[in-house]
C-alpha cells in the first residue's frame, strides 16, 4: 500500500503544516518552491516581466507574419480583358502585349490574368463579347481594331479601356481629342491620311509594269472613303487605275476574289481589315494562285508569305499598348495618356515570294525596306 500523507484536521497553522511535512525548516527552500527566488521578490518579478515581453513580442510577430500571410493569399489579381476581332493575328498580337508586360515585371498568373475574346472575324459577335468582359468586371480592356473599341466603349463607361490599329480615333467618336482622350479610353492609333496613296506609289515603283490594281476594303471602315479619294489623286499622276472591291463580311471575300480573278488585274492592294487579318494565309494564298502582285497593311501577311506589306509594326504597337495597361494598372487615368501616333511606319519585302511567281523586285526598291524576306 502506498503512504498516505497525513491529513490536517481542521486546522492551517504553521506547526500543523510542518508536523505534515509541508513546510522545510530549511531557510527560503519555501520560497524557492512558490517560484521565488533568493534574489528577492522584486528581482525575480522583473526577470519575469522580460519573459513575458519577450512571449507576447514572438506572439505578436507570429500573428502578423499570419496575416501577411492571408492577405497574399486574398489579395485579388488584376484581370485584363482582350478583346480582339479577328484570331489569325491574334497569336502574335497577344504574344506581343504579353512580352510588353513581361518586359515591365508582370508575371502572368501572379500579377494579372489574362481574359481573352475573340470574333474570328465575325464581328458583330463583339457587343456580347465586350458585355461578357464587363460582367468579370476586369480591370481594363484592350481592344483592338476600331469595332473591338466601339463595341467596348458601348458596354461600359466604367471599365478603362486601351484601343489599337484605330485609323481615327477622333472621327469615329472613341475620343474628345488625341491630346486629351477624356472618358475611359485611349490608346494607339494608325492614323495616315494617305496610306492607300503611299502604297499605290509603292506598288507602282516595285512593279513598274502594273497599270490596272485593284484594291480590297471595307467600306465599312473609318477613313476609308477619304484615303480612297486621296489614293484615286495619286494613281492619276502616276498613270494608273484603281478598282475597289468591297468586302463587308467573310462570306463578301471569296465573291470578291472571284471576281478579282475574272477582272484580272495587275496588282493588289490589301487594306486593314478584322475580315482580312482572320483570312490572312487564305488571302495570300489565292492572290499566289493567281501570281498577282501584292501590298499588304501589315507585316505578319509578308511573314504568310506575300509580297510587300506597308504599315505599322504590329509587335512593337502591343508592346506599347501593354505600357498604357501598366499605367492605369497603377492608378493612371485614360483620360490623361494622350493618344499615340505612329512614329514610322515598317516596308517589308519578302524575295522569296518574288522569285516564287519570276519577279524582280528593283535594287533601290529593296535597299529601302526596313525587313526582307530571303
């Protein structure tokens, strides 16, 4: 059987205490068994006193290493809209944007997600495609060309929105002035007033036996009546004549072709157009075909394969157009980042699709392009 200590009865007195073995006779082990010390009371108390700030000074870092913690767990991830009208291009336009963002420390995932749209083409799909952006309220919308822009200024008035490849910006009702954007837009426009007339004075001088070229729009589209108009000054005094053939929708294209192929002309003139940039490896494949001599508005048909192409330089327009993103992102204002204008615009020449249909293109003509395809 185990001792049993024994039981005090009814009494707390010193004596009783110790006759039970409670209390030491020995001086201060009393104290030391309480939690005092030999020190002294107060010694002991401050001693305490720094284990106890040092306790809540390890809790109180803990609790806010936590909440750092947490809130980079909640903290919301910006989201950028891109709402494009044709997807032929749209690789290597997103690619570009993408590698301008890059290029400013954006890491996709952890610093933005990316809300991609497309119409194929088929551009009235873009009102319900902006709308639907909208509704993931993202942060900020890119859109180009123009009816991307229209279609995103019309679904909010809230949403900042950055346009790109708009000829005129200010005529087609996206914007106050270039200086001054007001609203919730801006962004790059291609603006040339005499862009048909340059490529007309191009085509001309790279094929100089070209006579009849036909010229594919849509009239649809801002500022083509007026560049049309400038370019019919500039055929007359080079001696040529130009014939438009219209495009409205994708199924417009192949009647148009059709009757290309029956008008045969000379040379061709491919504008901007959502339409054409979907339909970019088909385009330059029918004109091949027909070993009809082309100019094209941007880079990436040259890269397809055709002949020449005249216009802005689409990589370096999205590596821009990410700036604008990188601006309001941090706070900016549309309504304060004036509309840019294109510097310079890019000739490309692709030789190998000359030597393809026996053609020569001029020595002085190559020695001015900015790109040649060998």
């Amino acid at each position: 059987m185990l001792p049993t200590r024994p039981r005090l009865r009814h009494t707390t007195t010193a004596t009783a205490r110790k006759k039970a073995g409670l209390i030491s006779s020995y001086p201060f082990a009393n104290r030391r068994a309480i939690g005092w010390s030999i020190k002294g009371p107060r010694v002991v108390a401050i001693e305490n006193m720094k284990e106890f700030v040092v306790t809540v000074a390890l809790a109180f870092a803990s609790l806010l290493s936590a909440g750092a913690a947490d809130a980079q767990e909640t903290r919301r991830i910006p989201r950028v809209g891109f709402l494009a009208a044709s997807h032929a291009s749209g690789d290597q336009i997103v690619q570009a944007f993408m590698r301008g963002l890059r290029e400013r420390g954006y890491v996709e995932g952890r610093d933005f997600v990316l809300e991609r749209r497309s119409a194929e083409g088929r551009v009235e799909l873009l009102p319900a495609m902006a709308n639907e952006l909208v509704k993931l309220n993202v942060d900020v919308i890119v859109a180009p060309p123009i009816s991307s822009a229209l279609a995103a200024q019309k679904a909010t008035r809230r949403i900042p929105i950055v346009f790109a490849l708009v000829s005129d910006p200010v005529g087609s009702g996206l914007v106050s002035s270039l200086s001054r954007p007001g609203g919730n837009i801006t962004g790059l426009s291609t603006r040339s007033d005499d862009l048909i007339a340059k490529m007309v004075e191009m085509l001309s001088e790279a094929v100089p036996s070209a006579i009849r070229i036909a010229v594919l729009l849509n009239p649809a589209e801002p500022l083509t009546e007026t560049l049309w108009k400038r370019s019919e000054v500039t055929a007359r005094a080079l001696k040529v004549r130009l014939e438009r053939f219209e495009v409205r929708t994708n199924e417009d294209l192949e009647r148009a072709f059709g009757h290309i192929a029956k008008r045969r002309p000379d040379a061709l003139i491919v504008l901007t157009d959502p339409i054409f940039l979907s339909h970019r490896e088909r385009i330059v494949r029918e004109v091949a075909d027909m070993r009809l001599p082309a100019i094209y508005s941007f880079g990436n048909f040259t890269e397809a394969g055709g002949l020449i192409s005249y216009g802005v330089d689409l990589n370096a327009t999205f590596a821009r157009a990410a700036g604008y993103v990188d601006r309001i992102l941090r706070g900016a204002k549309p309504s304060d980042l004036p509309v840019e204008q294109p510097a310079r615009f890019e000739l490309v020449v692709n030789l190998k699709a000359a030597a393809r249909m026996g053609l020569t293109i001029p020595r002085a003509f190559e020695l001015r392009a900015d790109r040649v395809i060998e």
